[in-house]
C-alpha cells in the first residue's frame, strides 16, 4: 500500500521536476546542482567513444552512426563527444542529445525531448535516477516490491522501480546496436531507501515545490530483467580500464604534467568510493555484448553510496 492514501508520491515528484515550474522543466542543470561523471573532464566520453567504435565496428560501419545522450542536461557529454569524435567515425557521426528542459545550442549537437530511434550507442548518464516512482511502506503487496524488494520490513519505505524499468526497456528497444545505463543504485541483495534532494551542491531533504533535484537509487537489475536479452552490469571502474582509462603517467616535463592531471581526472572516475562505483547496465542489441567489453566482475554497488549522490 502506499505510505499515504492522500498523498500521490510519484504525481508530487514528477510535478516538482518536470511539472510548470518543475526543477528541469525550468531549465536548471545537473551541473549546477552536483559533480557528475563529464565534468571531470573529457574521459568519460573518451571512454564512451571507444565503446562507440567496437558497437560501429560490430555493426559493420553504418553510413551514420548515432550517440544518443538521453537526460542530456546542459549537453555536457554529447558535445564532448562530438568533438572528440574524428576520422570515419566523427564524419558519420550524428550526435542527439535528449531533454525535457529548455535546450543548449552546441555545435554538431542536436535536441529532443523524447528518445529516438537510433543505429549505434544510446546512453543513459544519471537519467533512471531521475525517473518518479511509487513510494510504499511495508509490508507491500505491490508485485514489483515482492520481486525486487522482498527484504522491506514493516514500517520501512521503499521507491517502487517499475516507472524506470519501462523506461530502460523502451529505450533498449529503440536502439540496433547498444544501450548504456550509467547510474548510481542497488540489487535485490541490498535494498535501502535513498529518496533524498539537491541543490546548489548539497545534499537537502526532499521538497516537491520544485526547488530542488530529487533522486532516488536505480534498482539496476530489476531494469535489466525488463530490457532482457544480452546484457552485462558492471561498475564504472571496471569497463573504463576495459576501454584502456587506467590512468598511466608518462613522458616528461609538459607531457608528464598533462599526463598527471589526466590520471587524476580518470582516478576520479574510477574511485571505488565515488563515481567509479557506478553501475554500468550495457545491452547489445544486434551485436555481442562480448564483442564490446571483456568478462568482467559484476557489479557491487558501494554501501556508502545510499547516503546520497
């Protein structure tokens, strides 16, 4: 049942964001509210680049091949990519960046607001976690809770994962080639209620007035289930060393400098107490998930990371 009858907490969520004055309806930008994974610098798409090219090349090099960035927010990673991307690749690359709020003009990128179609790699960047769910408290008899969260105990709360798992399917099947989910979240084996906001970089308690960023931890193997077919979920440490990020310092003088501050920059993405913990949900669709990356440990989401993003 839900934590209140009178009380819609998906309706109230969804408004506070996407709503007539909503937090990203209005225009305000992830960037402006947390440090994510592209404003490290430009490895991140560095590394999705590289997993572009195995899907192109699993694919047999299309005429155009499409990076789809969908919760684009400012267009951060789309525009990095696009103009990282060079040789046939970058000339048939066609890079879409997928919003709801007021769009960024940036060179070679285009907008939307809903997920396209797509013959290449679409990528999810902290999008799920902005999907509302349901909230119950146990003991619930909600079917998604008793497949995905039979560990609620009574009394506790819990968001119900069944809005982000139609999402990712729906995406996944838009795409001939890969999906990527990037996010932050749970499995079943470690269930933990982590509704909570943002604002101006600080973590602050949830309010629906549209003040502030509200987020919740993705149940990423209940969205994997819901995509199916080949899939691999991984952390985000692991698949940018498998994409050659290990952050080797080389050279001298200028050279080794530059080479320092880019492995800084990767040691940030790939730290085990942070953004390296991420969860990596990758899909295949029409290719190999085994042609993109090697076996790699499953993911284990980090503990310390349910206290906020």
């Amino acid at each position: 049942m839900h934590t209140c009858p009178m009380f819609d907490w998906e309706a109230a969520w969804h408004a506070a964001l996407y709503g007539p004055g909503g937090f990203f309806a209005r225009g305000e930008k992830p960037s402006s509210h947390f440090r994510t994974s592209p404003l490290v610098g430009p490895e991140l798409a560095v590394g999705l680049l590289e997993l572009l090219s195995r899907v192109d090349a699993a694919l047999g090099s299309p005429p155009v091949v499409d990076f789809v960035d969908v919760g684009a927010g400012g267009g951060e990673l789309a525009f990095a990519v696009r103009s990282l991307a060079s040789g046939s690749l970058g000339e048939r690359l066609r890079v879409t960046a997928v919003e709801v709020g007021p769009f960024v003009e940036l060179p070679g990128v285009r907008w939307t607001t809903s997920v396209p179609s797509c013959v290449g790699l679409l990528v999810g960047h902290e999008w799920l976690d902005a999907i509302p769910c349901p909230v119950v408290r146990g003991p619930s008899a909600d079917p998604w809770i008793t497949r995905w969260w039979p560990s609620l105990e009574d009394g506790s709360m819990a968001e119900v994962g069944a809005p982000r798992d139609a999402a990712w399917a729906a995406a996944v099947s838009s795409v001939r080639g890969a999906a990527l989910a990037i996010d932050y979240g749970h499995l079943v084996s470690s269930r933990h209620f982590s509704l909570t906001g943002y604002r101006d970089g600080r973590q602050v308690p949830v309010v629906f007035d549209g003040s502030c960023d509200i987020t919740a931890h993705v149940a990423l193997d209940a969205c994997a289930a819901a995509a199916g077919g080949d899939f691999v979920l991984v952390s985000q440490r692991d698949a940018l060393a498998a994409l050659g990020l290990t952050g080797d310092v080389a050279g001298s003088g200028w050279d080794w400098l530059e080479s320092a501050a880019r492995a800084g920059r990767i040691a940030e993405l790939r730290s085990t107490a942070g953004l390296g913990a991420f969860g990596w949900l990758l899909h295949g669709r029409g290719v190999a998930v085994s042609d993109l990356l090697p076996a790699l440990p499953p993911w284990r989401p980090n503990p310390a990371s349910f206290c906020g993003d």
